[in-house]
C-alpha cells in the first residue's frame, strides 16, 4: 500500500485540499452556532484561502516545471537571462497565491497597489494554467495521430515553444483583459413588457446594478463613476441585486458613501448576494445600506405606487441568497412564499433575486411572476471561466423569455470579483425600460 510520503506532490496536494474543505463544511455546520460572528467570518475566509491555495498548489507546480524546469535542462538554463526568469516566476505564483489572503488583511477605502498586483497575477495564473493545459492537448494529440515513427529531431524545440507560446498569448490577454475592465461600464438599454403592468407605468426607467464587489481592488472611485452614470439616467427606481461588497460594512463604509448620492423617486432597493454572506457582516451592511436610503428587502415585498394614480401599482419583491441556506447563516436563507406573501396575483410582480439558480426556483414555484431581475454570473468576467459559468447557472446572460408572459433578465454585473480583468464579457449598468402590454 502506497504511503502518503510515496504520493506525488500534486496528489499530496489534492489531499490536503480535500481535508481542508471536510474542515470547512465540518466547521459551517457543526460549530456555526457556538463562534462568535467575528470568530467565524475569520475562520471561512481563512478555511477558504487556504483551501484555493492549496488546489493552486498542484497549477502552480505545473508552471513551474513547465517554464522553468524544462529550460534549467536545456542549453538556455546556461543564459544570463534564466535567473531573473526563474524569480520573476516565483514572485508571479507568489502573488497569485497571496490575492485570496487581501481579503483577510488589505481592504480600505481605495484598492492597494498589492492587492491589485496580486489579482492581476491571479488572472494570469488562470489563463497561463488554460494555455498550457491546452497546448500539452494539441501536443499530445500530434504524437498520437504521428505515431513513434516519426523523427524526434524537433523534439526540444517543440517542448520549449508550448511554454513559450502560453505566456505569449497570456501576457497578451493580460493587457487586452486589464484595458477592457478599466473602462466604465456599458450602459444597455433593454425593453421588457410586463404583464400586468398598468398603462399608467408604461415606460416606467428601472436601472440595475449587480455584483460591483467592493473590496480588494475595487473602491470609492469606481462606486462614485457608477453613482454618477446611474444619476444621469434619472431612473425612477435603482436596484441592486447582490454581491455588492466582500468586506464588512465597518471596512467599507467610506467607500460606500457615494451610494447615498441615489435619489431615485420611487426608491433604491437591495437583495443579497451570496458574496453579502460571505462576509458574515449581513446585519450591518443593511443599516449602512438605510442610513443610505436604500432599502434591503430581507424576503419582502414593497408596493411601487404610479405617480399617476394611487389605484395602480405593482409588486417589487426581494429574496435572500440561496446560498445563505447553505452557509447556515442564521435568520436568512431564500424564502419566497414570506417574500410574496401579500402580492397578489393580479398584479405584476418584479422579483429580485441575485442568482439565476433562484430564479428558476422561485419561477418552478410562482409562475406569475412577471419579471425577475439577477446576476451572479459576471457573463462568465473572463476568459475560460466563461463556458463554466455558461453551464452552471440556468440562465447566464441578457434577456430570457420563460413562458407565455414572464421574463428574466441577467445582468453580467457592474464591476467584476477581484481579478480586474474582463475577458468576453463587458460590465453593465442596464437601463430597463419596463412596458405595459
């Protein structure tokens, strides 16, 4: 029976992954109850960052070999130029591995240089771990279909070009990623009929927001360019479905601020994401969030009155994450009977929910609803990730019809989660456009 000391570093590595995630399910689970909140907002965030770091562990190794070992046993390794290469891919892995820790020790008001140094090494580190997976696969595939009979004369060329041509084409992504999510949201305009929508509210502007994440690499002045384009839309309601920080609220409270510059006439209103639980801080993020003038809609419902007529009005609903039932966090969790609870079904009913997996849920179980407004998905923020966000969520981006008379509509959020890249997919500041059939 083989050893633990036997097992190739990669398997060791996959272990110990495996240990720390029982940990963490153990911990979430069985001592959830019995930490303080303080105690276990630390405890996930650590259990998670070791975790990915150690999963990273067994990429990491792989570039290591692959751009680094291979040329130490080559001619090159003798070149002046090999040292320097071989530290500035140590000081690459070392800062991809230490983003996921900038959540614990380097969030303020405005985004250290750090923080965004080591995401952006992250974003790499995923596409170079793509490159390279995907040429070894072209290569593989070559030798197969070849066969051993052909001349193996180009064979240290070949070995040294799949290195070569992966941090070519991931620099080069790198750049073109960073450009793209340094500009300002997009701002798309979308019309939706809603049944059941008075002709009093025909062409009533609704501007949604999703997944800005303020935190590590973004802060205030990103918050304050948004608040401004979403005031020059003059919206007569602002919603924002989620993931709007991965801090607490003591943290970000500066960098929060411009959100009190919304004046929406018909009110700002908020739904959690599952990143707001992430940070075990629900509570006081929803009294920052009021003392702001926006109101959280903690699984309830608000009537948005026509400014035309008292007599016509339509149902906006919120619901908890679903992950929230996950994480067991206490007094929380989706519940969209207590959500609906006094909307009735003659009337148009526009529900926020921040996952797409929720809203499928809730439409399985009210299928009047009218409307349903989400986000999550970042439309995938960047390249690979994209097809798996594609597969993973029941609806990934823009406007879906579901049925004879309701819609869903996926924002691919305002900002993005850490990684400032953008890589097949565009931030979005979406101006709705709500018609009366």
């Amino acid at each position: 029976m083989i050893s633990f000391k036997q097992l190739p570093f990669e398997a060791k590595a996959a272990v110990a992954a495996g240990v720390i995630f029982f940990s963490t399910m153990l911990s979430r689970s069985q001592l959830a109850e019995h930490l303080e909140l303080k105690t276990r907002r630390r405890l996930v965030r650590l259990q998670m960052s070791l975790f990915l770091n150690t999963l990273m562990l067994i990429g990491s190794c792989h570039i290591w070999r692959s751009t680094v070992t291979v040329f130490s046993r080559s001619s090159a390794a003798s070149s002046v130029c090999f040292l320097p290469w071989k530290i500035a891919v140590l000081i690459f892995l070392a800062l991809a591995h230490s983003s996921f820790l900038t959540l614990l020790f380097l969030v303020a008001e405005e985004p250290y240089f750090f923080s965004l140094a080591a995401y952006t090494c992250l974003g790499a580190y995923i596409l170079l771990i793509f490159f390279l997976f995907t040429l070894g696969s072209v290569e593989q595939a070559f030798k197969f279909l070849a066969g051993r009979g052909a001349k193996a004369g180009g064979k240290n060329s070949r070995t040294a070009m799949k290195p070569v041509l992966s941090v070519m084409l991931t620099v080069v992504l790198t750049i073109v990623g960073l450009l793209n999510a340094s500009q300002p949201p997009a701002v798309n305009t979308v019309e939706i009929p809603v049944h059941k929508l008075p002709s009093t509210m025909n062409n009533l502007k609704v501007v949604l927001l999703s997944d800005i994440h303020l935190g590590p690499t973004v802060g205030k002045t990103k918050l304050a360019m948004i608040v401004r384009m979403v005031k020059a839309l003059k919206p007569d309601i602002t919603v924002i479905v989620g993931d709007l920080t991965d801090s607490e609220a003591r943290i970000m409270r500066p960098a929060v601020e411009p959100l009190g510059e919304l004046n929406s006439p018909l009110g700002t209103y908020f739904v959690t994401g599952n990143h707001e639980y992430y940070t075990s801080d629900v509570s006081n993020w929803f009294e920052l969030l009021k003392s702001f003038n926006i109101r959280p809609l903690h699984n309830e419902n608000v009537k948005i009155v026509s400014p035309q007529s008292t007599d016509d009005w339509f149902c906006l609903a919120g619901v908890d994450d679903i992950e929230a039932n996950a994480l067991r966090y206490a007094g929380h969790g989706m519940d969209l009977k207590k959500a609906l609870g006094d909307c009735p079904g003659e009337r148009a009913i526009v529900l926020l929910a921040h996952q797409p997996a929720a809203a499928k849920r809730a439409l399985q179980e009210r299928p009047d609803i009218s409307l349903v407004l989400s986000g999550h998905t970042h439309g995938g923020q960047m390249f690979p990730l994209n097809a798996g966000a594609y597969f993973l969520n029941p609806f990934f981006v823009g406007l879906y019809k579901v049925g004879q008379n309701t819609f869903v509509y996926v924002s691919p959020g305002t900002m993005y989660f850490g990684i400032p890249m953008r890589l097949g997919s565009r931030a979005e500041i979406t101006e709705i456009i709500l018609r009366s059939p």
